[in-house]
C-alpha cells in the first residue's frame, strides 16, 4: 500500500500528537485550507473507535474555530472524502464570497479570477493559524 498521508505529512503541521495532526495544505487559491489527518493508516471514519471519532471530531470544531477567529470567511467547508486518499481526513476550507468557486464547492468549475494580491493578503493572514490552532486545539482535547 502506498498512502500519501502515511508517507508524507501532507502539508505544513500547525499541530501533532500521537493520535493526528493539523496541516496547512498548500492551495493556491485558498489559503488557510487545512487538513486534519488521522495519523495511524485507516480508511474509514467509522473503523475508528467511539473515543477517537470524538477526539478527531474536536479537533476538526477547533480548526473551524480557529479558521474563524483569524480569516473571517463567509462560510467554512467541512469535507471527508477520501476517493483519492483512503485515509482517515477532514479538510476545513475557508470560503468567501469571492473566492475561485463560491458558491460550488471548490472541486467544481471555477467561478472567477481572484486576483494575487487578495491571495496573499489572505496568505498573510493565514500565517496566523499555527498560534490559533494549537491554542484552540490544546483547549479542546485537554
């Protein structure tokens, strides 16, 4: 088996213990999109057991939480996919009302041009995250 999220950490941690880890995917057109990644190889969000649900779920609110406090979106995307990559992740997207796709989800067609400076300043932004998520994240699972 050749998993991605086994083999490399899928994107810059924010936040890891033993059990998961938070990264800051690297999204051209989003930034601040993050991943919350299970760390032990499972497939399948129901093969984990009732207490780890719970914990990767605190953790997947304390992102949100954070993501909100410190970009402001209009809206946060929740995903769990895993088509691509079956292993156990959750993506928390940012969305404003002027980003490539909104109102589709960001795996549709684009919806519009959004220019370099609006990313970077979202960029500039999103470098906030580590301090907000870990902050949010110790509170939540401790």
């Amino acid at each position: 088996m050749d998993c991605i999220f086994c083999r490399e950490d899928g994107g810059d941690i924010l936040w890891q213990d033993d059990t998961l880890r938070v990264v800051l995917a690297d999204e051209h057109d989003y930034p601040g999109f993050c991943r919350v990644i299970w760390s032990q190889h499972v497939a399948e969000f129901s093969d984990l057991a009732d207490a780890e649900r719970d914990r990767m779920m605190r953790a997947v609110n304390a992102v949100e939480r954070a993501m909100r406090r410190v970009l402001n979106p209009v809206k946060v995307n929740l995903a769990s996919l895993g088509n691509q990559v079956p292993h156990v992740h959750w993506h928390v997207i940012p969305r404003f009302s002027n980003d490539a796709h909104f109102p589709l989800p960001i795996w549709a067609p684009r919806q519009r041009t959004v220019s370099e400076a609006l990313l970077s300043q979202r960029r500039a932004r999103a470098t906030l995250l580590r301090d907000a998520v870990r902050g949010e994240i110790e509170q939540a699972l401790a």
